[in-house]
C-alpha cells in the first residue's frame, strides 16, 4: 500500500512544482461564499454522522431476511463477488479503510502551491460542499434501496455473520463515493488553477481513479459490496468532485449568475439569481 501512497504524493507533486512557474498573478478561480456554503456544509457533515446510524438501523437483516436470499437472482456480472473467501475480509477492510483516508486527505496537496494556499478558506469551503452534495445523493439512494450486500449470500458464513444492522444497504457503495469524491475534486481544482489541458490533463484525472478503484476493489473483496455498487459509486463520486467546482468556476466567469444571501422573518439563506 505504501507504494501506491508514495507514487500519488510524487505524481502530484511533481505536477504542483512542474506547472507553478506558469501560474501568472494570482486571481480566484472560483466564486465561492463561505460565510454561507461552509457553514451549511458543516451542519450537512453533521447531520450525515446520524444519516448514516440510521441508514446502519434501515438496513437490519434478519435470519427470515437471509432465507430469502439466492445467489441465482445475482446478475451473472456480479455473482461471483458473493464468494469470495471470507478469510480475506478483515485485512481487505484495512485496506480500503486505508485508501478511503488517503482519498479523503489527499486535497491537502492543493495547500502545497502559494497561489492555492492563499484561497485555502474558498477551497475547504467548496470541498465541504462537494461532500455535502456526494452526501445528499448517497443517501436518495440508500435509503430507499435495500440490497443485500455479497456477504449475506456467502454460504461460508454463519446466519449470525450475515444479520443485524448495514447488511441490506449494498447499493451503492459510500466509500468509493466518497474517496472518488475527494480525488476527482484535487484534480480537477489543480487542472483549473493550473490551467492544464490535454494529455497531462488527462494524466492527473488517471492518477486521481486509482485510489477510488482500489477502495472499491478491496470493498469487494471485503463482503460489503457488488461490481455495479462500486462503478456506480465510483461514477457518482466523480462526478460530484468535477460539477461542484466547475459550478462555482461558472459563477465567477458568469455575471449573469450570483449567489447572494436572503433573510426573512422566517428563514435565511443563499439565493442563486440567474439573469436572463
């Protein structure tokens, strides 16, 4: 795993110090308002925590629940996750445990370029926000699917293995989301800052899938989730670390568009006014 850590940090970096003297005087990128997005982003983050206990609490298997279940319903693309050896799980849960924090940090690397570090509130910010949003999809989705996960058909386990709380709620999977998320949100924000296009562009977007894809690898070899579970995680998370920031790339190149904040005796809040 160390191997994988230490390529990342070199490829990054070697990007940040390769491209930093093209960087002219510095300007935002991006129009961000933290008074409002990264408090409203905390209270999400917040508020997640008890998402996710009581996602844990929706998705209860039973032992009724687990004689229900046949590999034979599996789609042929995902069947064979459903077996894997359970002797593997432990240390595969390590490993995408590993790599999920590696994703969650690796925005870190931005604070390496000066230009960068002088807007680190609009980037926090806008990260915060890019995960409140992953969040808010993830959880349209889990809750109201309930699939098992593989490890609940795996004939090598006992019924006591396969009940209780977050055995139901394989789809799709968080952690890919997640790592995704966060990885795709460094490549895009350095790609931006930048100004990189083409193959090089290409090059950091490669680097930025593989900590996602070996969490969902590893996920898979855990029990927890399914081939489909993990692609469609993979492809939300990616999407949710490129569309945040490209929106607030388009509110500052945009003056037709703005943000602003609005009270009310009632409620308060940020508005987004689009002039036609």
């Amino acid at each position: 795993m160390r191997k994988y850590l230490l390529l990342l940090l070199i490829v990054f970096c070697t990007f940040q110090s390769g491209f930093s003297q093209d960087t002219l005087s510095h300007q935002k990128i991006y129009y961000v308002v933290p008074k409002y997005e990264l408090t409203g982003a905390g209270v999400l983050t917040v508020a997640s925590y008890f998402g996710f206990r009581q996602l844990d609490k929706v998705a209860n298997f039973t032992a009724a629940d687990i004689a229900k279940l046949n590999p034979n319903d599996i789609n042929s693309f995902d069947r064979p996750v459903a077996f894997k050896d359970p002797a593997g799980f432990d240390l595969a849960q390590k490993n995408s445990d590993f790599f999920l924090n590696l994703a969650l940090v690796s925005p870190a690397l931005l604070m390496i370029d000066k230009n960068m570090r002088k807007d680190w509130v609009d980037l926090l910010s806008m990260y915060m926000v890019t995960h409140a949003v992953d969040n808010a999809v993830y959880f349209a989705s889990a809750f109201p699917v309930r699939r098992a996960r593989p490890l609940t058909y795996n004939p090598k386990l006992s019924v006591e293995e396969k009940t209780g709380d977050a055995k139901s709620n394989s789809f799709f999977s968080g952690h890919v989301s997640f790592s995704s998320t966060a990885t795709f949100f460094l490549a895009k924000v350095l790609t931006d800052y930048k100004q990189i296009k083409g193959w090089k562009r290409i090059a950091i977007f490669s680097v930025a899938a593989v900590p996602p894809a070996l969490v969902g690898y590893y996920r898979m070899e855990a029990g927890k989730h399914f081939k489909t579970d993990v692609i469609l995680g993979f492809l939300v998370g990616a999407a949710s670390g490129i569309l945040v920031p490209e929106f607030h790339k388009k509110l500052k190149e945009n003056k037709k568009i703005s943000l602003q904040p609005f009270y009310s005796p009632s409620q308060s809040g940020v508005a987004l006014n689009i002039k036609i």
